[in-house]
C-alpha cells in the first residue's frame, strides 16, 4: 500500500514531463508489484519467488537513482553502477539457487535498498539549486538517508548477530521495528519527490515569466523590473548607470527577404552575440520586436558609449547564417533621482537620431537633456 501510495501521488503529475518523473513512477511500481508477490506468496518464500522479487527490487532501486540524475540534468545511465547491479543480481541467484544462504540474501538486499536510499539522498543534497527555497530537497535527503540508516542498521546488527535470523515477513520485534519504518520513509521519499516536480515546475514558470523564449534573455516586464531595483539601489550605493536601447537596422527588409525564420533567428543570434560580450554586472532584455536595452553598471557616458560601439561592432562583424546586419543605438546616463521611464526615454530620442543620421552608430544623449544629444558614431 505504502508503495501504491507513492505511484499514484508521482502519477498524478506524470503529464508535466518533469525529467526523471517516469523513472520515478516506474521504480515505485516495481516495488509495489515485488511487495505483492511476496505478500501472496506467503512464507517461507519459494526460490523462484526470491529471485524475481530480488530482480524487480534491484531494478527499481536503479531507477530511483536514474531519476534522480535526470532530473538534475546528468546522464541517467551510469555503466559501472550497472554493471554492479548485475553483479549484485547475480550474488542473489547464488545464494538462492546454488548455495542457499539467508543471511547472505539478507545482506545483499539490504546493501542494495541502501545504496539507493544514499544515492537518492546525496544527488538531491549535491545539486540542489543555490537560489530559492531549499526545504523540498533537504526533506527528500532527509527521508533518504533516514531510511538509507534503518538499511545499515540492520546489516551491522546481523553482522554483529544482534538481529534474529530469518526473512523479514517472519513475526519478531525486529523485523516489525524495520519494516515499519521503511514504510514511513519510504513515502515520505515519494512526497519529498513530489515537493521536487513542484519546485520544478514554478521555476519553469518564473522562467517564462521573466525569460524572452526565443532569445533567451530578460523580457520587457523582467527586465523594467530588474532596471527599476537597480535605479533603486544606485540611489543608496551611488554607482554609476547608463540605459543603452539598440535596435536591429532594417530588421523588417530581413523578415520581408528571408522569411520571418530568418528574423527569429537573427534575432537570436544578436541577442547571443551581445550577451557574450557583455560584463556580469550588466542586464540585458528584449522590450520587443527588434529592440534591445541594456543596463551598464558603473558606466559613464563615454566608458557606456565605448561598450556599445563593441557591441555595435561584434554583431556587424558575425554575419548570422551569411546575413549581415548592423545596430543602432541609442545611450543615456541615469542622472540623480531619476526614473528609469526618463532615461529610457531620453535613450530614445538618442536611437531616433542615430537611425535619422544613417544608422550603424551610436549616439549618446547627455543626462536631463532628450534633445541635446551627441552623435558618437562608431569609426571604423
């Protein structure tokens, strides 16, 4: 029932196609589908009954940890931990087939249903992300290494003969204690798993909530929001801000020549090209169509307008898919107290003139002034 539980709480989300979520569902199946052959098997258990139950057990414990990988990224398939299992499979027919040995059987099952509760456990500690609530991942580790410890337990005390002798479905306080606390642990690592997809899925909500789908980089809303936390700050700290708009020049000539394909894809390729040549303090967003904005942290005008005319220039000189197109933008320092609606509009003004002057160039528009505005056109 416990192992029911477990596949119908990670069924019900199984349509979010969550990475590692289908391994899930299926170790948890298999456990279930073991638990009841031996319940309906009934003691003492027939030898063709331990070896599949040994199988499914040994499978589903792969699983877990493969789920796991995969749903931090990683390759789910690890040879050597195959290989492993085989062995481990293998060990279990002998001590079931050919030498007979509780214990050994006992032992080896143990270890098996340990190394997976471990494996669970400190992949879910390992790559936890660093930002964001973190409760879901230490209660999945938690749950893991509680019932990873109940495992160990019982190989020391049998190792020790401190446990009885005998298969677990026997009727002893041990075996009682044992079982009733892999039962705990064993759904409250299926709930934990659950808390896990969640997480996942609102971070893929925040991300498309803030992250522009074709380019890859802030959206308009993200990034007036981020902008606006950091005029915010700057008023405390006082470093220096400067708004830079760039604009795709003749961006609907490419759509209308190519093909609008090729405009998404030079659309994400400017968008690629500027992001690697920007600095790690600098935000950069897509506010629509062909048009871009930057915030430079501690940036004047002059050093703003040279990082620009960079930009200007890298996109110029990387032609996408053997299209070439060039940038003209428009740069404004964040003068005291001002809104970010000011400078962005006085940013504005300067991309107006740089595409009224011929394009491909970079005027700079001093602060508190949309009018006044210096052409700084890149030189070749």
């Amino acid at each position: 029932m416990s192992c029911l539980t477990s596949v119908a709480i990670l069924g019900s989300l199984y349509r979010t196609a969550v990475p590692g979520l289908a391994r899930w569902c299926l170790a948890y199946t298999l456990l279930a589908a073991a638990s009841l052959l031996v319940v309906m098997s009934g003691v003492p258990l027939a030898r063709g009954v331990i070896v599949v139950t040994a199988l499914l057990t040994i499978v589903s414990v792969l699983l877990l940890v493969q789920g796991t990988r995969e749903f931090f990224g990683m390759s789910a398939v690890c040879r050597r931990e195959l290989a492993a299992a085989a062995v481990a499979f293998a060990v279990m027919v002998y001590f079931t087939e050919i030498s007979p040995d509780t214990d050994a059987r006992v032992l080896l099952f143990s270890l098996v249903l340990a190394y997976g509760r471990i494996g669970v456990g400190t992949l879910t500690l390992r790559y936890a992300p660093r930002d964001g609530a973190r409760y879901a991942y230490r209660f999945v580790a938690a749950a893991a290494y509680l019932g990873a410890l109940i495992h160990v337990s019982r190989i020391a005390a049998i190792a020790a003969g401190v446990a009885p002798h005998g298969t677990l479905l026997q009727p002893t306080t041990w075996n009682t204690l044992v079982l009733g606390l892999a039962i705990v642990t064993l759904p409250c690592m299926s709930i934990g798993m659950v808390m896990l997809t969640h997480d996942r899925l609102i971070r893929r909500m925040e991300w498309l909530a803030t992250v522009d789908e074709l380019t890859g980089i802030l959206m308009r809303r993200a990034f007036i929001s981020q902008a606006n936390r950091m005029l915010g700050e700057s008023s405390h700290a006082r470093p220096s801000l400067s708004v830079a708009l760039l604009d795709i020049d003749n961006f609907k000539l490419i759509n209308d020549g190519f093909g609008h394909a090729a405009g998404d894809r030079m659309l994400r390729h400017v968008a690629s090209v500027v992001s690697g040549q920007l600095r790690p303090s600098d935000v950069f967003g897509r506010l629509g169509g062909e048009e871009f904005a930057i915030v430079f942290v501690g940036a004047l005008e002059a050093e703003a307008e040279a990082l620009t005319n960079a930009l200007r220039l890298a996109v110029e000189q990387t032609p996408s898919s053997g299209v070439c197109c060039t940038l003209s933008a428009g740069v404004s320092r964040v003068a005291q107290g001002e809104s970010l609606e000011d400078v962005m509009a006085r940013a504005d003004t300067a991309l107006y003139m740089a595409k009224a002057t011929g394009r491909n160039r970079v005027v700079t528009a001093p602060p508190g002034d949309r009018q006044a505005c210096t052409d700084v056109s890149a030189r070749a």
